[in-house]
C-alpha cells in the first residue's frame, strides 16, 4: 500500500474507532441520563405506548387508561383516566401527556409502565411470547371508606382542609385527604382543553391552590393539639408522674423574662390543675409554664421523637414539622402550646396521635402495601417499621387516659362513638399579624376496641376563612371528621 492510501486507511481507521467510543458512551455511560431527559420524545412515546398499570386500593383499580383521540398531532397512544379524581389525588397525583407526574404516579412510574428492572423475568416471557408489555400495579394501604369519609367532610366544611388516618400498629396510612382538590383526568392528555384545565388549577390562577397536598406539604400552627406533645415530655423527664398530680401553675402567669402574662381562653379552673384537668380544659397557663421549665432542649428532643424537624417519606415526601432551638423560656413557653415558630403537617400530628395510642411506639408512616407485576405476582412488600419511642408503654397509657378525658368530658364530645373508647385533643391555632385571620380547627384522636385494639388514630385540620371567628373550634369543626372517620375504619372491620 503506497503512502497516501496509508494515511486515508489510518484516517478512515481513526474515525470507526472514534464512532465506536462514541456509540459506547452513548449506550453506557450517558443512557440513563438520556432516557430521562425530558426532552427525549421517544420516552414519552414508550410511557404512553401502552396501558399503565393500576393504583390499588380495597383490592379495586382507582385509575385506569383509554386510548387517546387521534386527532391533532398526538403520538401518545393511551392517557390516564381517575375513579372519583379528586378525591384520590392526593394519594395517586397525576400523569400527564402533557405535565409529566407527580406523587406515586411518579415514583413507581417504573412499575406502573413495566420498565422497572425487577420486571425483566415478565418483560423477557412477554417479549418472547409477543405479548404487549403490561405494568404493574401499586397497592395501597388506604382504607377506602375512610378516604371517603375524609374527603365528604372537608368537601362539607367547605373550607380549605386535611385529614389523614394511620394504623398505629403498622403505621399504614388508611386515609389522607385534602380540600380543594382536583381531578388529575382534567389534564391527562396533550390537547388545549387539558392545557386550560391545569392553567386553572395554578395558584396563580387560583388562589385556593387545589394542587397542594395539604395533608403532607402544608405546615400549619398545631395549636393545642401540641399540648399533648408538651405533656408526654413532662412525663418521660419525670416533671409529673401521673394524670392527676397537682401542676405547680399560678394564676396568672408571666412568662419569664417578660412582663407578659400567658392568657387562657376563658373563665376556665386552670390554677395548679392536674395535667388531666389542664388537657381537658385545654389550659394555656400549665402547658405553657411545663414547657418553660423544662426548656428548649428537653421539648426539642420530645418533638423529635415524634417526628418533628424530619421530612417524612411515605413513600411521597412530607414537609418536615418545625420545632425551634434556641428558644428562650418565654418562647419555649408559646412553642409549647403549639404557637410561636412551632408548626405541624397533618401527618405529623397524626403521627402524634398513633404513638400514644400504640403504647408509645412511633411507626414509620406508610401508604405503599406492595408492588405487583401485570400477573399481580409480587414484587416487592412493605414491612412495618418502628420510627421511634417517644414515650415509655406506662407513660403512653397515662396520656391516653388524659386523652380519653378530653372526649368524655372535655373540649372533644362530638367525637364519641358508641361502644368505643376514643381518646383526642382540641385545637384553635391562632394564625396573622396579630392573630388577626381566623384561627385553624384542629382535631386529634384515636379509637380503642373493647380488645384494646387501636386500629386507627386520625388528625384533622380546617381552614375556614368564611367562617364567624367564634364559631371556629377544633371540637365543633374537626371532631365530627375525626368522629367519621374512625368510625368507617372500624366498621370496615366488622
């Protein structure tokens, strides 16, 4: 070979090797980062190419799939469809053609379309058998009654609002619903009206903000349903060592370092009242004073316990509840009757209400049962985890005989079922410039079967802007939803 053919061989030679680098770059180093990149159409294609899989819940579908009209320029072959939408939406979120997904349509997206690695052996059998590739499908923990109990009596209220239902043995979540909400159908597709309909749905749009998940994003001042927090942490350091001991709780009371007394709501006995008495008349003055003299350290590490300053993970993600440090003994005192900085997701208090109920056991908050192949073989299963001990089982029994006062005979009555023990702890969060805005409603609680049981505990929390202020009260706004909820949970049991 002469000289110059030479060169161009070597050349020729050069430029094959370099595609082939190329070509093993782009196939295994940078696939995944192309397979999800947003702007890869043949992604999306795929998403859509065939039915996704099913959410589950009572052993029924709660979505669905339909062929996508053909008109237009739509390449995507099926879009989402939703059983009673809005209702779900904060448990499933959406997929859309055109706006992506959110929540478990997102994060078992890899399940739902098929694509998930652990469904190689069922993609393999339908690849040789020439079978269309099929999803999965995610199976919840959530109750369905009690979802809709939920859902029917923020929807009633009329305000804005979240509920949400755990087990609190396993920590299953057996209802998580919020108010206003949306209908993820709405926007499934990719033509103008699924555009119009999310652009309504925007906050900017909509000042209701149906989209935020209120039951885990949104962080609300608890209130007096954190007294229950307080009074755990005043039992677990040995301030108290019962229900019914004698607090030392002037009247009035000054916070230290201020000139400022701590005011009660009303004309109520809070004077040296027991913790038993002050959690029924939901007394400012002695839970504010225990916070006080425990200090920042001893109710930080209590509310830590609980879950506070921790995103949760259920598997979607909650925002973390706000328990300050560096409070000083004044502050402490607000923070601990759950005011100043201190705020709450509904799922955090109602993780408050699950530990005392399980005899101090914290468990991990979750709403995914399992996961399934097309076949429904399983796939992967969910197993309780203990999150933590925030009370000793003696102490935990102290506060939910203090708890129980609350329904019998305190703030809490609209929340008595027949033949069943429930134990709870009204709420009226204060909330402005001045506490000038209407306050927020809260309710915690939980149910106890004459077999001692306790298959569930619950939180409510209402935003009713339109409401008269005095009319506004955790017992009168919250408790009945609590009340309905427990009850469709252990009806399901029957």
């Amino acid at each position: 070979m002469n000289k110059p053919l030479r060169r161009i061989a070597i050349f020729c030679g050069l430029l094959v090797l370099t595609l082939l680098l190329r070509d093993n770059y782009l196939q295994y180093v940078r696939a995944d980062k192309l397979k999800d990149d947003p702007n890869n159409r043949r992604v999306t294609i795929a998403r859509y190419a065939t039915p996704r899989g099913d959410i589950i819940v009572d052993g029924d579908p709660i979505t669905g799939s339909a062929l996508t009209s053909k008109t237009g320029m739509n390449d995507l072959k099926y879009k989402r469809t939703y059983k009673n939408g809005a209702m779900w939406a904060p448990v499933t979120g959406y997929a859309s053609q055109a706006f992506g997904a959110t929540q478990l349509e997102s994060l078992e997206d890899g399940i739902l379309t098929g694509n998930d690695d652990r469904l190689f052996f069922r993609k393999t059998l339908d690849m040789i058998t020439g079978k269309e590739q099929q999803g999965g499908n995610v199976v919840t923990t959530l109750n369905g009654a009690a979802q809709k109990a939920a859902f029917d009596g923020l929807r009633k209220q009329g305000g804005k609002g979240a509920v949400v239902a755990l087990e609190p043995s396993t920590g299953k979540i057996l209802a998580l619903a919020s108010y206003p909400s949306y209908d993820p159908s709405s926007f499934a597709g990719n033509t103008n009206d699924d555009a119009a309909a999310w652009k309504k749905l925007q906050k900017k749009y909509n000042p209701n903000d149906p989209m935020l998940n209120r039951a885990l994003r949104e962080t609300y001042p608890p209130g007096s349903t954190f007294k229950v927090v307080t009074a755990a942490a005043a039992l677990e350091n040995g301030k108290y060592t019962s229900a019914d001991e004698k607090t030392d709780s002037p009247l009035p009371w000054t916070m230290p370092g201020t000139t400022t007394q701590l005011k009660n709501e009303g004309n109520i006995p809070c004077e040296n009242a027991s913790m038993r008495e002050a959690l029924r008349w939901s007394c400012n003055t002695v839970f504010g004073k225990i916070g006080s003299d425990l200090g920042n350290d001893k109710m930080l590490a209590e509310a830590k316990k609980f879950g506070f300053d921790s995103e949760q993970f259920t598997p979607v993600r909650s925002s973390a509840s706000v328990f300050s440090d560096d409070m000083n003994q004044s502050q402490t005192a607000l923070s601990s009757i759950g005011q100043y900085n201190t705020a709450a997701t509904p799922l955090q208090m109602a993780m408050v209400a699950s530990a005392v109920a399980n005899d101090g056991k914290l468990m991990k908050p979750y709403m995914i049962d399992s996961l399934q192949s097309s076949n429904l073989d399983p796939v992967a299963t969910t197993q309780p985890e203990e999150l933590s001990r925030p009370l000793s089982p003696e102490n935990a029994q102290i506060l939910q005989d203090m708890m129980r006062t609350v329904v019998e005979k305190g703030t809490g009555t609209r929340a008595k079922i027949d033949g069943v023990t429930v134990g709870g702890k009204t709420g009226t969060a204060q909330h402005g410039v001045e506490n000038s805005e209407n306050p927020y409603a809260w309710f915690i609680s939980y149910a106890q079967l004459p077999d001692h049981s306790s298959p569930v505990a619950v939180a409510v929390v209402i935003e009713d802007e339109g409401a008269n202020r005095d009319d506004i009260s955790g017992g009168g706004l919250a408790a009945p939803i609590a009340k309905n909820v427990m009850e469709a949970v252990i009806d399901s049991k029957k």
